[in-house]
C-alpha cells in the first residue's frame, strides 16, 4: 500500500495505519476535554503532565480551566515506535509531594496506551493524599487504565504534532 491519507484522514505508511492528529484539531481536543473536566464538577487544583508527551495538553487545559497551577512528572516508558521499556521509570525532578496533599489534581498524558505509566502515576499521585482525575488525547482498547477523560479511541499509532518529525540537529537544520 502507498504512502498517503485515506478518507477518514488517517495516514497509510505502508502496512501502518496511523491516527493523524494536526495543530488545529489539538487545540479543539484540549478545549473538549477541558469542558468534559467542568461539566464532571470535578474542579481541579493544579495540572501535573506526564513528560514529555502530556506537556502541551496539560498547558492547553491549564489556560482553558483557568488553572495557573501546572507543573510536570518526567516519565520514560516507550524508547520509540511500539517499543517500550519493561516498567515506566521516574526520571529527576521529582514532584514535591507534600505540596499535592489534600489537592485535586487532574493529571494529563497524551495517550493512554497500555496504561501502565498512568497507572503508576496515579498511585504515586495519591499516595501523597491527593485525589486524582486524568484526561488524555486518545485511549487504546487494550490500556489497563481508561482515563476519566479522553477524546477519542483508537487501536492505531498515532502521530501527534509535535512528534511528527525527526529532532533538529545540526546537520539536519530546521
């Protein structure tokens, strides 16, 4: 099969069926969610992302709550395309704990694939006797955590914005 966008709007690489998500439909996903957040009654204190790929939607929902209190846990799992590590691994800075007790906290990721980072998150979270709600772009069939709020479902990869092309290096320019 050739490279190109089929007429749901998904690329087609190949074999790979990819979910495409651009700019434009980003910034209309994180104001859903955000109004999925306020019409739950959930009102959340601050907005912890999962780095690096919950960052720019815990920033969008952030300003779209009107929540100035955002910050972020560096996690690393997946090494690239269906790769992973064996366990989600915390990397430095930590979250200051105590500051999350008796806070609500609305955590954000970009996907909730197998699940397993957001889990761990979530129980690191409260632990520190804060509650916790969590919202991402997408969901996967197979996550072991369904978040409490997301915007679409799918079984597919998917290529976000901000990850869709290579790293700038010296010898590859902008």
């Amino acid at each position: 099969m050739a490279t190109g966008i089929d007429e749901s709007g998904t690329t087609v690489l190949g074999e790979t069926e990819r979910e495409v998500l651009g700019w434009l439909e980003f910034g209309e996903a994180a104001r859903h969610l955000a109004s999925e957040v306020v019409e739950s009654g959930f009102a959340p204190d601050l907005v912890i992302a999962i780095a690096r790929g919950g960052l720019l939607l815990a920033g969008a929902m952030s300003y779209a709550l009107g929540i100035k209190s955002c910050g972020a846990l560096n996690v690393e799992f997946y090494t690239g395309v269906d790769s992973r590590l064996p366990e989600p691994v915390v990397l430095p800075p930590m979250i200051d704990k105590t500051a999350l007790d008796a806070k609500r906290v609305l955590l954000v990721d970009d996907v909730s694939d197998s699940g397993r980072t957001l889990a761990m998150v979530v129980a690191l979270i409260e632990a520190s006797g804060a509650e916790v709600r969590t919202a991402c772009l997408y969901t996967k069939p197979r996550t072991v955590l369904e978040p409490d709020f997301f915007w679409r479902r799918t079984a597919r990869w998917i290529t976000f914005p901000w990850s869709a092309l290579p790293p700038v290096t010296a010898t590859t320019g902008a």
